[in-house]
C-alpha cells in the first residue's frame, strides 16, 4: 500500500462507477424504437425513389425473378452442361 502511494499513479478519489447494462425490459425497448425509426427510414427512401423515377423516367430499383418462377420457367429445359 505504501509503494502505491510513493510510486503509484491510481487515483483512489476518483472512483467511476461500472457501467450496469440495461435491464431486458428497456433493451427491448430501445430496439423497438429502432425498429420503428429504420421502417420510418425505409418509407421515405421508398417514396424517394418513387419519385425520383417518375420525374426522371428511369428504373432505380432493379427487378429480381422470384427463385421459385425461375424454377418452374426451366424445368421443360434440358441441362446442357456441355454448352457452358
């Protein structure tokens, strides 16, 4: 203790409290809000580019096949392995 108080650069006045984590209730809480911040976020991006593409005639959001129609599409088709 004595070689502390010589040498040592501790600091016993100033004591920071340990930060406690947040009870499941107020994390839930919290993630909730963020959810609902993010699809507020989302809507607006949407309606955005909505916008954007009728003023400027374009297609911004590109237009995927569900896997599920593709499938079905190639199923009358042979695999042609050899080909590729």
């Amino acid at each position: 203790m004595q070689w502390l108080r010589k040498h040592g650069t501790l600091d016993w006045k100033s004591k920071t409290p340990m930060k406690k984590k947040a009870p499941p209730k107020t994390y839930i809480s919290q993630l909730e809000k963020k959810i609902k911040l993010l699809e507020a976020e989302k809507q607006i991006l949407n309606r955005a580019i909505d916008i954007a593409d009728d003023l400027f005639n374009t297609e911004i959001r590109k237009k995927y096949l569900p896997l599920s129609q593709a499938a079905s599409d190639n199923q009358g088709e042979p695999n042609n392995q050899s080909e590729l």
